[in-house]
C-alpha cells in the first residue's frame, strides 16, 4: 500500500498555479502540473524535478472534454485516489487590454464583447465543472480529499455593490468577475454534496496578483496569493467547507 498523497493543479505551468505546486510538492505530495501545452508543463516540471520535488506533467485543457477524460486515464494508470484537486486555470480575455495607463480598468460592460465573456466562462466556469465532475472517483477514494477554486474578490457581489465590510467598491470587470460569482456558487453546490462524503470545497481569493493574466499590474507576489490555496488544499478534518476565503478569513459573498 501506498501513503503518497496525489495533488492536481490545473494551469500549473505558470503564475499562482505553479507557485501552488511548488509549495504542495515541499510539503511532500507528488504533484500533478495540469497544462494545456505540453511544452510548457514539461518546461516546469523539469525545473521542480531539478528541485528535488515529485512531479508529473499532466496535459489538460480544463475546457476540452477530451483532454480532461484523457488526463483522468493517465493519472488513474498510475495512482487509485486524489487527495487534492486545485482548480486553478483560469483566463481574463480583454482585461489587460483594457487597463488605462494608471492600471485602471476601463471597460464597461456594455463594451465587453460577447465573445470575449464566452472564452471567460468556458476556461473559469465550466472548466472547473468538468474537472471536478471528471476527477471525482480518485477524489472520492481518498480518504478525506480537499478541493480549492481559484476564486477573486471580483466574485464578490457584496464588493461589487459596495458593502464589503470596509472595502472600496471593486472595479466593474462583468465577465471575469461574473465568472467567478458563478464560480462561488458552484464551489458551494460542490460542497453540500461532497461534505457527507468527506470532501472539502472552498472558494481562494488569492488578492491582485503580479501575473500575465495581468499584464503583471497585480501588487501581490505568488508567493502571497498561494497561501490561501495551500491553506485550503490542506484543511485538517473539522475545517470548513462551502467558504470563500482569503488568507485573512471569509470573505463576504
Ligand atoms: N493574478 C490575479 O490577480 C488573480 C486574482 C484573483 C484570482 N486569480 C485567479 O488565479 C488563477 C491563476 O491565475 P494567474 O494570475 O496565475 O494567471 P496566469 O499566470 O495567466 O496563469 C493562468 C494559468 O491557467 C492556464 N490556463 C488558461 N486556460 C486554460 C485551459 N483552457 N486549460 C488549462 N489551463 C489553462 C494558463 O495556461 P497557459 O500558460 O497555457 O495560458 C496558466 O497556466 C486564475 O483562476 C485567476 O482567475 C488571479
């Protein structure tokens, strides 16, 4: 029998994902680097193997059927359960594009092509969906698996509206914020069916983080963003489930 406990991260290649891995490889899961193009995971995987660490690429478009049933196989092949499934691919089309030279955003929704909200759902909504569905059966057969969404405080509606507990107003980002809105719900519709079951499910907002999705105009490092997901990757036996989260406590819907 085997004690190695299995990690997932989807778009490990890069940013706050390969900053997850990293820190769920040192604490000792073998860690599986979803990436869409293999070149890319193969790049960082080699790069956590000079480290040290035990990482598998694993190609996984979170929006193709396809990939996600394919890269189920390959990881079944080699382990019978996942201890950890962090969703955490997830794309802003049009939002650097969009920042004035201040690092404010400015498109209102009325601009927002419809096209540009459609790629934004596929990757941020339904990917997770499907992964998580997909992914299930090695979930359930660990033995107390825990799952994180890569949420953003842009999800929150109480933000949006302006009655956050001491927060400003977040800016009017339609798609990439409503994505994550919808992503906030699903977290928790996860959570009431898998908390009988022994699976967690927590929503991260990981705070402005310095990455492409960006154009790097974030303020926070990986380093920092990671500490919630990791956080919640990790919860012991007890821990919530069905929250959103940043590293200092819930967040307001
Ligand atoms: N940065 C922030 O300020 C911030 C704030 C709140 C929440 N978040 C969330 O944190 C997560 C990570 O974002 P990041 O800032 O680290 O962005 P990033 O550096 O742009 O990384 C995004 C990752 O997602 C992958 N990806 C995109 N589409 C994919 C697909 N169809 N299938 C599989 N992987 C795909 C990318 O792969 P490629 O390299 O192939 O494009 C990349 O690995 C996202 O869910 C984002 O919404 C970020």
């Amino acid at each position: 029998m085997t004690t190695e406990k299995n990690a997932l991260v989807t778009g490990a290649n890069k940013g706050i994902g390969l900053e997850t891995a990293r820190r769920l490889a040192a604490l000792g899961f073998k860690v599986w680097l979803g990436a869409r193009d293999s070149r890319r995971g193969d790049a960082a995987a080699e790069a956590f193997r000079s480290e040290g660490f035990d990482v598998e690429r694993l190609e996984l478009d979170v929006t193709s059927d396809e990939s996600v049933a394919a890269a189920v196989r390959t990881v079944a092949a080699r382990t019978s359960s996942l201890d950890v499934l962090v969703n955490n691919a997830g794309v802003a089309t049009g939002y650097v594009d969009a920042l004035n030279p201040d690092g404010r955003y400015e498109r209102p929704p009325s601009q927002e092509p419809l096209a540009d909200t459609k790629a934004i759902y596929d990757v941020n909504v339904f990917g997770p969906i499907r992964v998580t569905q997909a992914f299930l059966p090695l979930l359930l057969a660990a033995p107390a698996a825990r799952i994180v969404m890569l949420s953003s405080y842009l999800g929150s509606i109480a933000r949006a509206v302006g009655s956050g507990a001491g927060e400003s107003q977040s800016p009017n980002v339609m798609g990439y914020g409503s994505s994550k809105t919808a992503l906030n719900a699903i977290t928790v519709a996860f959570a009431r069916e898998l908390a009988p079951r022994g699976i967690m499910v927590n929503a991260a907002a990981p705070g402005y983080t310095a990455t492409d999705l960006n154009g790097h105009k974030g303020h926070r490092t990986v380093q920092q963003a990671a500490e919630i997901v990791v956080r919640l990757a990790t919860l012991d036996a007890g821990g919530p489930t069905g929250g959103y989260f940043d590293e200092n406590g819930p967040l307001p819907w």
